[in-house]
C-alpha cells in the first residue's frame, strides 16, 4: 500500500513539475533552437502513432498508383501546391525559408520508404500540427491530387532530376 501511494505521489510531483515547466514558459517554443530529448521522442512517437492508427480513413486510391500517367500528375500537382518549397524535388533545392522550420520538413525519399501510400495520403490530407505541414484537403485540393500527390511521393526514389524537370515543366505551360 506504502508502495501504491509512493508511486502515487510522484506521479503528483511530476505532473505538477510538467505543469509548470510548459504552462509558466520555461518550455523554449521557439523554432531557432532544438527540443529537449524527451520532447522530441514523444512528438516522434505520437507523429508516428496517430499516422499509423488514421493512415486508413482516407480510403483506398481510386486508381492504380504505381501507373505512370498518376505519378507524372503527381509531380505537376507537387510543384503546382508548392511542395517543393519546403521538401525539395528531384533535381530541385527548397526555398531557403525551409531551413527555418522545426522540425526539418522530412527528406520524402525516407517517407516514401517508410510510409504507406495511405499514411502518406492522410498525411496531405491533413497535415501535421506544430511542423509547418498543412492540411492540403483544407487548401482545396481533391482526394484525387491527394492520392497524385502520395504516389508521386511513394515513386520519388526512383524519379530522375531530368523526368521531374520535364514533367514539371510542362505544368507551367499548360
């Protein structure tokens, strides 16, 4: 019981230390300078979890994903939604304002090893609190850019500066 009510007790004296940690400003929130270890764990492993536990609600993609018609669209609604500003492209650097943002925007050829077509959809769709993602379905674009957009991220790996270049280009002469 002794132990029950220890346990207890710092479990008080934490939340109250959390509490005025965060609450009283102590916690830095600006973007110049880095998270504490356990801040940034815990912002990762939520990410991470709510990708995971949503990635399914946007459905299943009205087309195939891996045609190559899709991840040319793909490519033209990335430059065209301004993607490429803050992820870089294929042959393309981001704006330097993207240098500023924490955490990093993520370098795609990890997500789209990482990620499911779904999770990266979701993730478009409705961006991520506290990075500078943002929800793109509140910007109006369509489910159908949405799933251009994550197929064109799951073929960044394998897309050449020249293809994008030229896919791109054609975007802005329409």
């Amino acid at each position: 019981m002794r132990l029950l009510a220890a346990v207890g007790a710092l479990a008080i004296i934490l939340a109250v230390f959390a509490g005025v940690y965060f609450f009283a400003g102590f916690y830095d929130v600006a973007a110049a300078v880095g998270d504490p270890v356990p801040v940034k764990w815990a912002l990762i492993r939520t990410r991470n979890a709510s990708i995971a536990r949503h990635e399914d609600e946007g459905g299943n993609a009205p087309f195939p994903l891996d045609d190559q018609t899709v991840i040319q669209q793909g490519a033209r609604d990335f430059a065209n939604a301004g993607c490429v500003h803050c992820h870089g492209g294929p042959g393309v650097k981001w704006s330097k304002f993207s240098e500023g943002l924490n955490p990093d925007p993520p370098d795609l050829k990890d997500v789209a090893n990482e990620r499911s077509a779904a999770g990266i959809f979701w993730v478009i769709k409705n961006g991520i609190r506290m990075t500078g993602m943002p929800s793109f379905g509140k910007a109006g674009l369509t489910d159908d850019q949405l799933w251009h957009l994550a197929a064109f991220v799951k073929a960044i790996p394998k897309v050449s500066d020249a293809d994008y270049r030229t896919w791109t280009a054609a975007s802005a002469n329409p």
